[in-house]
C-alpha cells in the first residue's frame, strides 16, 4: 500500500467524468491551485488530479472556487507500445476530498456597527501602554 498525501487548494476546473475501454472505468481529472503557507501567488502552482471509478462522484458536491483539501496516493505505470522507447505516466489519485477548515477565510462581516455603537468610548478605554 502506498503513503497518503494531502494538499490544500481552490478548484480551478472540473471535467466530466469519462468512460474508458469496454469494462466500464470511469476517471474524473480536476484541477486546483495551490494555497497556503509556502505558496506564492506571483507564481502559483495548478495541480491536476484524478477520481477513478466511484470516487468520481465526490466532486458533485463543489464548484469552481471551493477550498478543498484532497487526500491522495502517487500512482505510476510504465508504458512502451510500437518498440518506441519505455515511458513513465504518474498520477495523483484523489480518494477524499472536503472543504478545507479555511474555506470561509478572507472573507470578513462588512456589516456596520450598529448606530447605537460610541466608537469614542472604545477609544477613551484603550490602553496604550505596550508590554514590552
């Protein structure tokens, strides 16, 4: 069995799902931008992932936009047809995906204060000294 990983982002496309070969497989590819600590939005990085068979169904429930964390596992095939040369095709396979804990940061309450509140009774109480 191999490791489990996880990443944090906001899916940025999401395709149909589609049927390969006679057996009925079913595959999924979405993609996410990469959020978080570590992360640069100069340059950000767009990872794309894969739901096979019924895991398809797991991106039904979010739309472009959402802030997800997917759970996923490295899977990689060698391939060589035609007595071409060997190649390597990697995947990341998604098998659990969830809005992540901060999905709803950045976004802050643009209410006003109500018109009862004395902004100038909150600054005659603060006080200024500074612990260090």
């Amino acid at each position: 069995m191999s490791k489990s990983f996880e990443l944090q982002g906001q899916i940025h496309s999401i395709g149909q799902t589609t049927e390969y070969g006679q057996n009925g497989f079913t595959k999924r590819e979405f993609v996410i931008k990469l959020t978080g600590e570590g992360e640069n939005e100069r340059y950000p990085n767009y990872i794309a992932m894969e739901l096979i068979k019924d895991n398809c169904a797991l991106m039904d429930n979010y739309t472009i936009g959402d802030n997800i964390t997917a759970h996923f596992n490295f899977s990689g095939r060698l391939w060589s047809g035609n007595g071409g040369p060997e190649k390597c095709f990697t995947s990341l396979q998604a098998w659990r995906i969830e809005k992540s804990a901060g999905a709803e940061m950045g976004a802050y309450d643009q209410t006003p204060p109500p018109a009862s509140f004395d902004q100038s009774a909150q600054v005659d109480n603060f006080d200024d000294d500074i612990p260090f």
